[in-house]
C-alpha cells in the first residue's frame, strides 16, 4: 500500500479557463504524449485532419518529443476566439493531452508513495497558496499502484529528507521577522546537510554529530543577501536567463534601477505589509515542499533551501520595488509577480540550478 500526499488546498483548485489572464495555451510548446497521439490518429472528420495538422511530429535527431505548433501569435492553434481548448469541446476532458490535464499540477515518485503540488506559475494556484494561514497542513491518501521499487537504504534516506523538511516547515511558520526566519532556516540546513553527509560516508564509531542548528554559527543569510552588490549580481544572473516573457524583464531591470532605495525602504515596506507577511511563510513552504526532496537526486540538501531562500527573498524584493513604482502592492499585483516568477525559473532545470548555488555568503564566509 502507498500513499499520496497533497497539501490541503490542492483539492480545492480548478483552472478558471478562459477567465485566467495569462492562459497556459500561449507562448508555451506543449507536447503531446504518446498515448493521446495515438488516439489523435484516429479522431475521423474535419476536427481529425485539423488536430493532426496542427501537431508537430516527433524529431528522432533532436529528441524533441511531438508537439503542438504555435501560430504566429504563440498560440495554440486550438485555442480558439473565446481562449478555450477545442480538444476539450470536441471530444472532452479525458482527451486532452496529458500535460494539458496535470498543469498546473506536478507529481514527484518515491519508494512508497508519492507527493502532489500546485504550481505557482498558474494564478488560481498562486491564488491557494498565498491564502494559507498557520503551518502547512497536507492530506495524505493510502493507495495502490503508486510507489516507485526502492532498496531499504533508498527508504532510508527518503524518510530522513521527509523529517529534516517537517522541521524546516516548522522554522518557516515561525512568529518571527523574516530575516530572523530565514537565518535559522540557513544554519539549520548547514547541520542538515552535515548529517545527511554523515548518512552516506558515516564518521568512525562514537564521534557524535550535531543534528540541529550549527553551535556558535551567526552567519547571517540575510545580511549577506539584502546588500546592493550581492542583489546587483543577482539580478544580472536573473537578467541572464532566457527569459519568456517581457513582463518579467521589465520587472527585473526596473528593481535593478533602483536597488538602492529598495535596500533603504525595506523596512518601511514590511512595516506596511505586515497584515500579509504570512505569504512570505506560503511561499517558503511552497519552495521547500516542491524542491526539498530533490536532494535525493545530488545529495545537494543544502543547495535546496537556498533556492527556497532566494526564491522568497527575490519575491519580496521585487514586492518592494512594487510597493515604491506604485505606491501599493496588491493582491493581484503579488499574484502577477509570484506567478511570473515560478513560470521563468521553476520550469528551467538549469536556472533553479544556478540559483540554488548563487554564492550569497561567499564574501561572509
């Protein structure tokens, strides 16, 4: 028997269609399994021939998996007039392709189970997530057929990542500022990372380890992070990336305009926001449920958290940069930039990569 675990709010989520603002059929190559390929093969009529031909083949050179081709505008060529899936309204839910069923959900596999979320690129997700109050709280349902074949020692270090995440959880949800907060999250995963270390190339008998926050480390993460040179160097690395969408440019380069008075103002900022500094506890919880356990892939424990970190602190500062263009940050103001961030980083494994191990205590440490 496995299990499936999801947090609370996952069941309440439904994609709102035609009325989302920024619809997942625009701008996005959008494969096409095989499964749903081979039923396109057989669809007869007018819709038949027009769904085939609007689907690019596999390319057995390149690798590139068989897709919808995108018309001159970027959009799916069928998404009609209204913004609605004609797949959908031809022959139904269950047909459409798989990854056009699952966005904006994502599954992660482990050896007994598996763990659902919402991504935050999608604007009704990002709606649920930032709307949570208190510690994160997950349903988790037994099931059949859902776990991935693991060794013992595999299980092991599953078990080991789940309880490190519940205290990190626990370290997010704190009654704290969030520089104290994410200064505790950094110490802590230091020793985590330590003991998971120890796990895989164990010290000789009887040397103990410590397992909670490193005695007598006062580095500061967040010290090191809100400085004008490490913020100037990371939104040249975020300036780097290929990048989708202008409204995520204009974003970036106008907080890189004004870095110094974001650093001078921060302060006022969370004063004034202080009824929904909450979402920043969301939006840790969110990056440590999505990405923690990743560190079963490249033991990298500690590279997970400060994605998790700069991820947080990145939204805050462009909220900050906000809050000065225009006097207020809204409600669908955050929920515009926490979506254009997750949909230009999370969904390009190379740039959660660079990010995790941008270097923001190196000239501390």
């Amino acid at each position: 028997m496995g299990y499936i675990r999801r947090p609370a709010y996952y069941k309440a989520f439904r994609c709102i269609g035609s009325d989302c603002t920024e619809n997942c059929c625009i701008g996005w190559e959008i494969d096409v399994d095989e499964d749903s390929l081979a039923y396109y093969e057989t669809v007869p009529g007018d819709f038949g021939e027009r769904l085939r031909a609007s689907i690019a083949p596999a390319d057995a050179q390149t690798g590139e998996p068989a897709h919808f081709r995108l018309d001159a505008e970027e959009r799916c060529p069928l998404l009609n007039d209204c913004n609605l899936c004609e797949v959908l309204l031809h022959l139904g839910e269950d047909k459409m392709a798989q990854i056009c069923t699952d966005h904006p959900r994502y599954y992660e596999w482990f050896s007994d189970g598996r763990e659902d979320g919402l991504g935050l690129c999608c604007e009704a997700a990002a709606e649920l997530i930032l709307a949570q109050t208190g510690a994160p709280v997950f349903d988790v349902t037994e099931v059949d057929g859902v776990s991935e074949t693991g060794t013992e020692a595999e299980t092991e270090l599953e078990n080991v990542l789940f309880s490190m995440r519940d205290a990190l959880f626990r370290l997010a949800c704190e009654d704290a500022p969030f520089d104290d907060k994410a200064d505790r999250l950094y110490r802590t995963v230091k020793a985590q990372q330590e003991q998971y270390d120890d796990l895989l190339f164990p010290f000789p008998e009887g040397e103990d380890e410590d397992t909670d926050e490193t005695d007598g480390d006062t580095v500061s993460w967040s010290q090191a992070f809100w400085r004008e040179s490490t913020l100037t160097s990371l939104l040249e690395m975020l300036l780097g990336f290929e990048i989708n969408k202008d409204d995520w440019r204009t974003l970036l380069t106008g907080a890189k305009a004004r870095l110094p008075e974001i650093l001078a103002r921060r302060n006022d900022f969370l004063q004034a926001y202080q009824g929904k500094r909450h979402e920043y506890d969301n939006l840790l919880t969110y990056f440590l449920y999505r990405h923690f356990l990743k560190a079963l892939g490249d033991d990298a424990v500690q590279d997970k958290v400060q994605l998790a970190l700069v991820s947080t602190a990145v939204i805050q500062l462009l909220d900050v940069y906000e809050w000065l263009a225009k006097g207020e940050v809204t409600h669908w103001a955050q929920i515009c930039i926490c979506k254009a961030y997750s949909r230009e980083i999370e969904y390009n494994e190379d740039n959660t990569e660079q990010l995790a191990a941008f270097s923001v205590l190196d000239e501390m440490e």
